[in-house]
C-alpha cells in the first residue's frame, strides 16, 4: 500500500490528503472519501483510519493506537 498526495492540488492542506486506492482522507478538513464521496465517521474513528494510513504497510499495536489516539 503506498500513501501519497493527491497529484495536482497546490494547496497547503490538500497535500495533507493521504490517499489508498479509493480511499481518501483530508485530516486538515477532516473529511473522508470513498469513490469521490463523503464518508460519516466519529472523531474516534477518524483518528484511528488517520493513524492506520499513516503507518500503512506496518503493524500497529492496540497500546499504541490507544494511546495515541
């Protein structure tokens, strides 16, 4: 799985959007994409999806994602 910007945005915060497949998250705008649509998430599960994108290709352990989350 590879992380990266989304290609052709200029903004400072849109090359904060981690992108994996079709999924795309904007953690400045606290928005989640599937497709190109919203998804609906709850602060906690925001975070976590935040945090498992960050470290994508490594495991992550259950202390660690609570107590950074």
């Amino acid at each position: 799985m590879n992380i990266y910007p989304i290609p052709g945005l200029t903004s400072p915060e849109s090359t904060l959007t981690l992108k994996i497949s079709d999924l795309q998250l904007n953690p400045v705008k606290q928005v989640v994409l599937i497709n190109n649509k919203p998804i609906k998430l709850t602060p906690l599960e925001f975070e976590v999806l935040y945090m498992l994108m960050n470290h994508a290709g490594q495991t992550l352990s259950k202390d660690l994602l609570v107590s950074r989350v």
